[in-house]
C-alpha cells in the first residue's frame, strides 16, 4: 500500500531564497512563555541584540510569564489566542515579523489522551489559523513549524536511525496533532509559496517543562535530597531516546531559518542515545543521597513510543550545524536547576 504520509525530500517548487533575505529584524515566537519558546527568546536576546523580540500568550499563561521574567522589556508579549483568529491578525498588523517560530501547542503526551479534542483543537486549529493570518495580512515572513519526533510513533527497527521520509505512524493524539501541523506546513508552502520550514526535534533536556521525565525526574532526586519526598516515582523505562540539550535545540532553530529549504522537513536531535532507565541511573549517581524509586501505573501511556533515534546528517549537509553541550554538562545543569527551585 502506497504511504500517503510520506512526503518526498524535494519537490522542484522548493526554493532556496538568498542568504539577504533572511535578515531577521523582529522575530515573534508562539507559546513564548512556556519551555521551549522563553529559552529560544534567551537564545535570540544574548546572540542576535539587533533583532526585536516579540511572543504571543493568552491571558490565562500569565503565570508562565516567570520563564521571561529576566529579559525584562527585552521580549515584548502579546496578548493572543491562536483559537481566536481576530487576535492573531491584530498582533500580525501591530508587530510585522520577518520570521515565525511556532512553537504553541498543548504538548503533553500522557495528558493528551484523557483530553484528546482540546489537543487537537488547540494545535491544529491554532496552527491553521496562524497561516489564514499570514495570508489575511499579507505579511511575509519565514516561519517554522515546530514539530516533534512523536510524529513518527512507534518506528520499525529497520527504519532507525529514522530518516525524514519514514512513515509518520502517530501513536497519540498529540502526535496526531503535530502530524497535521506538519503537513499544513507542507500544503501552505506548495499552494501560497510561503516560507515555511519543518523541524522535527527528537528529544531534548530542558529543565523548565516539568512533564518531561528527564525534568520530572531531577526535580524528584532534589526533592528527595532536602527531605520533601521519600521515593521517586516514574513511568516505562524501556524507551530508547537520543537526547540533546535545550539550548543547543533552540540555537538550532535560528539556524534553520536561516539555512534550511523552504518546504522541506529536518530531524534535529543529539548525539547521545540511551534507554530512559540508564537516563534515571546516571541521574542518581548525581544525587546527594541514595534514591529509591518505582513505576507509578498512573505514569504509564496507553500507546508509547520506545524507539527514537534520529538519522540528522540532512540537517548538519545542510547547515554545517552540531550540538555544542555536552550530555554530561546538560544533566548536571539539569539537576542545578531544580536544586536551586526545590
């Protein structure tokens, strides 16, 4: 049977524009507040000072607004609901960007199956409505689908280290989700010849998401370690993962709007690989005390994806581009973190 989710790695309308014309003056980040999108605008504040930055959120992520809190009025936030498209086109006419970084969306893989239609409503509706806005203001900036490895679900032994052109096989609904964002990226690309890039990041280290279980976990071990709790508690660890630090994953992203093919799609991941559960063993070692820890049922997926290794040579031909943090570096500046929270 032919596989309709598999997009072919060139199409001869893609185009690779100059170098001039990705001069980056004011970059607007979706989600800004939360994990991912606060540590691209640091990444965006220290090295590129010339370019604005400018993020939207809804009014009831104020409480996130603590990720920002050190940029001061270095980032500007804008009040937006990407499931309100009047909102979106308001900011669009206020701020003008010249390049896109969509990272908004519910992105809870456990969660996402007790409240499947939020997600899907949340992230593909957001995101559809982010490129009707687009085209209603006639703006033309470079934007990047934010996507996950999660699209491809469960892979075939055979299909690692998982190249771009692997069936996506989603095996949630919020994997579902981002499959469709991806592909509304691929379809305004081909039929309005926006500048649209697809990244498709494997996992990564960041200590702000506390649903992450490497995150989940240092917190744990520093609570543990002052006395707050007695046991660590965790879901499967059979999982194979190839694990990259967030700041590195973020620097990556610049530099895929900057160098990177509109209309095509791009693995990024690190270059350490281990199961989750020699993850939890080396984070232990770390610990200041001994940790004792068991499987919380309530941890575990309906449906999980245990195999996620990235083939990301396309990537780094692309754009000479590597990680620069070291694993060892990115765990102890992971548990750091969260003993200066706990």
């Amino acid at each position: 049977m032919k596989n309709v989710f598999s997009i072919p790695p060139h199409h001869t309308q893609f185009q690779k524009l100059d170098m001039n014309d990705r001069n980056i003056k004011k970059a607007l980040i979706t989600g800004i507040t939360g994990s991912g999108g606060s540590y691209l605008a640091d990444y965006i504040a220290e090295n590129h000072k010339e370019t604005e930055i400018h993020g939207i959120a809804r009014w009831h992520s104020t409480a996130a607004h603590k990720n920002l809190e050190h940029l001061g009025e270095r980032a500007m936030v804008h009040e937006c609901d990407l499931n309100d498209l009047s909102s979106i086109i308001r900011v669009f006419e206020e701020v003008r960007p010249d390049a896109i970084f969509h990272l908004a969306a519910h992105a809870n893989v456990r969660a996402a199956f007790i409240t499947p239609l939020s997600v899907m409503q949340n992230n593909v509706m957001g995101t559809a409505n982010l490129f009707e806005a687009v085209r209603l203001t006639k703006i033309d900036p470079l934007i990047q689908v934010c996507s996950t490895s999660e699209v491809y679900g469960q892979v075939r032994e055979e299909d690692v280290p998982i190249k771009e052109t692997c069936p996506m096989r989603p095996s949630s609904p919020y994997a579902v989700s981002k499959v469709t964002q991806d592909l509304l990226g691929f379809s305004y690309q081909r039929s309005y010849g926006m500048k649209v890039i697809r990244t498709r990041m494997f996992a990564y280290l960041n200590p702000r998401r506390e649903d992450l279980f490497a995150t989940s976990w240092a917190k744990q071990v520093a609570e543990i370690e002052v006395g707050k709790r007695k046991e660590l508690l965790h879901g499967n660890l059979d999982s194979t993962r190839t694990l990259i630090d967030v700041e590195d994953a973020m620097e990556s992203y610049w530099v895929a709007m900057q160098k990177c093919t509109f209309g095509e799609s791009y693995n990024i991941g690190g270059t350490t690989t281990m199961k989750v559960g020699e993850f939890l063993e080396k984070l232990k070692k770390l610990a200041k005390c001994e940790i004792t820890s068991k499987v919380d049922p309530k941890l575990l997926r309906p449906a999980d994806v245990t195999l996620q290794v990235p083939d990301v040579s396309k990537f780094e031909k692309e754009t000479g581009w590597k990680p620069k943090i070291s694993f060892e570096k990115s765990i102890e500046n992971l548990l750091e973190y969260w003993r200066k929270r706990v």
